[in-house]
C-alpha cells in the first residue's frame, strides 16, 4: 500500500464517515437505531455523540439536537417520527444485553 500522507488520511475518513451517513439516512433509514446497537454497539445517536465530542475537542459549541440534525439531516424528532419504529420486547431485551457488552 502506498503510504498516505494525514491531510489525505484525514480527508479519506471523513470520506468514509459521510457514506457511512449517506448510507444510514438515504439508503437503509429503515434500519432502526435499536437494531444497529445490538448488532454493532452503535448507532445514529452515538454518531451524532461523537460529532459533539469532535466539535468539543476543536473548541466549537455545539448542542446535542445541533449534532443530531448534522447526523440525521434534519430536526431528530422529525426523522424519529418518520422512521423510527416501536421495538418489541426481544429488542429491547437484546438491547440491555447488547449495552452491557459493547460498554464493559
């Protein structure tokens, strides 16, 4: 592999990070947020966490429903009511489990 210098390595990641939002927002929104952290330990929501922290870290203020539309594309409450489904009781169970296991 040719080694990549950390402008370009950077620029590939936040590459990969908007896919990763396109993907979530444009191709799969069908995919619940439950789903995703009991499958892989995150989800939207973390997204949007770790964007605030991000933000945090380059000394930029930003609130938890400002990172959230970034991530989502528009207000969580409105993406919440057009795509977020209730979760049984097997979700939520594999949801508690799933918690204890991605954050030890």
């Amino acid at each position: 592999m040719t080694e990549i210098d950390p402008a370009t390595q950077q620029a590939l990641e936040a590459a990969a990070f908007r896919a990763l939002m396109q993907h979530l927002l444009v191709a799969r929104p069908d995919v619940q947020n439950i789903d995703l952290m009991n499958l892989a330990g995150f989800c939207r929501n973390c997204l949007s966490r770790w964007y605030q922290e991000a933000a945090a870290a380059q000394g930029i203020e930003m609130t938890k429903d400002q990172a959230r539309e970034i991530v989502y594309g528009k207000p969580y409450a409105d993406w919440v009511a057009q795509n977020q489904t209730a979760a049984d009781a097997a979700k939520q169970a594999a949801f508690s489990e799933a918690i204890k296991a991605h954050n030890p």
